[in-house]
C-alpha cells in the first residue's frame, strides 16, 4: 500500500505522458528483497530472484493490484534459480497470453513486450527511463550510436525525438530484431540502422583503433567492417559480465576497457552516456575511476551529470543499482 501511495504522483505524470509501463513495487529497496511488481501496458508483471513466492503470497499480490489497478493480467515469473532463468510453469491458458506479443508506451513510444520469450529480462528496462528521456533532449539532429544496445530502446526513443542518424550494436540477433520490430512500430523519419557485432571490434573500429583479424597468431571470429566515424551522442550499458575471443566485460575490474573505445568514437564537444548496473560499485569511486581514463586517452570529461532514475525505483541508501552518467566530453 504504502509502495503504490508513494508512486501516486508518478502515475499521474506517466497517464500525461502516455507512459503504460513502470514499476509497482521495487522489493530492494521497499522492504522485499528479491521482488519485483511492474506495469507493462495490460499485464502485472510479477518476479521474484531470491525465493518462490508461496501460492497464498501470489494470491494475496494478485488481489491486492487486481483492487488497486483493475484490468491488469498477472505473470509470475520466478527467477530464484541459477542465471536468473525463468522456471516455474504456467497454465497453459495463462502461458498463451505470457507469450502473446503486446505494445507498452513510454513517452508516446511504442515498444514491444512479452511476459515469457526464450531470454529472461522483459524487452524493455524501466529503471532505464529517466536516461532514455534524457538522451532525448540531446538527440535532435545528432548522431547517436546505441552500444550493448538490447532491444535498442534508447535508439529508437533518439530517432523519434528527431536524431539525424542512429546506428545500434548488439552481438544478439534475437534482441536486434526485437530492436526493428520497435522502430516498426513508431513513425521515424530515418533509417535507423541495427548492426550484429561484438561490442569491441565495432566501437575500436568507430573509434578509429581498428580491429586486427589475426591476434597471437590465432584467427578471431568475422565481425562487419566498419569506418572511424565520431558521434555526438554514445550510449554505453555495458552488461556487468560478458568474455568473448575480443576482449572482457568486467564492470567491478576493468571498466575502462568498454569505457576508452566508447569515449574515442564520441565527437569532441558531444554526450557519451556510460552506465553501470552492479550495486556493489560506488558512485562516486566510478566517476573517479572514469576521470582518470578520459584524462588517459587524452580526452578528460568536461561535466559530469547524475541521471537519477524515477519515483518507481527508490534507492535506501542513495546508491541505486544502476548508475547511469551523462558526460560531456
């Protein structure tokens, strides 16, 4: 009650704003760790990752939205086992409607959902809206490349506020084709492009570093060519973990390897948005560890912004999960 009375302004502004996703409940921070309750359009969204919720507990979540937000179709998915895969069953009615593709708005921008697909995270992020609005009051007339782009909701939202060129890369061809379906389903003026690559070959490329083809004398896997180019605006949501025969993702250790090639395709005087999901890193500790690399590769941050995200994802000790910085380079 209390989660959902603290939410009432938001929901009102997300009405105005023809917004029919957000979170209900965010369990970390409101007294239930490990659960989660979000809005997608129709359906109540239910997820736990810690423990399996009880039948009477799920019954009791139901009714509770059911009274407090009518008309919403319940899915729970319980995600406490190892990765974060989704296991429990559903009827097979109920199971029908989960998998049914459906469309969620977020600032008028239409995006596509489903409650159960073959990955595990729903198609589009909410934590991520405040930084999705953000990019676009950057994004008209500019160039904007979208790294570790998913299903490439921050390009299509910078194409619909009137970018000049977008171009987003993501090694998942599943999560790039959920990416066209939502340009599909907005009016955009240009062709947004979508390319499947490896995060490093693509930005080192971009950045002007170039990506041998050969390294210790071993022949790495084929990547598209692609020319130096600078941006105006980068978006870099690297995930916390990911190894491949080009390099490592390690967001705790190693920022700086997804951080330098990111800032060298950034043109000089533009945006690079970086973000960072892992809980357990300090804010301040990260933009300080930021600001030595820029000043490294000779490229220092000129101003640095917090995005905070919205009301729906309340932080206890003012270090969310996810940090995301808008740095003017």
């Amino acid at each position: 009650m209390s989660a959902l009375s603290a939410r009432r302004a938001l929901i009102e502004r997300s009405a105005a704003e023809r917004t029919t996703a957000y979170r209900l409940f965010h369990g970390s921070a409101e007294g239930c760790g490990g659960l989660t309750i979000d809005r997608y359009g129709d359906v109540l969204l239910i997820q736990t990752f810690h423990r399996t919720l009880e039948d009477d507990e799920l019954a009791e979540i139901v009714a509770f939205y059911a009274a407090a937000q009518p008309g919403l179709l319940p899915i729970y998915n319980d995600r406490s086992s190892a990765n974060s895969r989704v296991t429990n069953t559903l009827p097979a009615e109920t199971m029908q409607l989960a998998e049914q593709p459906r469309m969620v708005s977020e600032c008028g921008i239409n995006y596509r959902f489903r409650a159960r697909h073959a990955g595990q995270d729903p198609w589009l992020f909410l934590d991520l809206r405040a930084a999705r609005k953000r990019v676009m009051q950057d994004a008209k007339d500019k160039s904007v490349l979208n790294l570790f782009a998913y299903t490439c909701g921050v390009g299509i939202a910078a194409a619909v506020a009137g970018a000049r060129e977008v171009i987003n890369i993501d090694f998942s061809e599943s999560a790039l084709a959920v990416g066209k379906e939502n340009a599909g389903l907005n009016r955009i003026p240009i062709s947004v492009r979508f390319i499947r690559s490896d995060f490093f070959p693509a930005a080192r490329q971009y950045a002007g570093l170039g990506q041998s083809q050969i390294v210790r004398r071993k022949k790495l896997p084929d990547f598209p060519k692609l020319v130096a180019q600078k941006f105006d605006v980068v978006f870099l949501d690297p995930p916390r973990h990911a190894k491949s025969a080009f390099g490592v993702v390690d967001l705790v250790n190693d920022y700086a390897a997804v951080f330098k090639p990111a800032l060298l395709a950034t043109s000089e005087g533009g945006t690079l948005y970086c973000c960072n999901n892992v809980g357990q890193v300090d804010r301040l500790a990260w933009l300080d560890q930021l600001e030595r690399s820029a000043r490294k590769a000779g490229r220092p941050i000129r101003e640095a912004e917090w995005i905070e995200p919205e009301e729906d994802f309340p932080s206890y000790d003012g270090n969310p999960p996810l940090k995301v910085l808008r740095l003017s380079v």
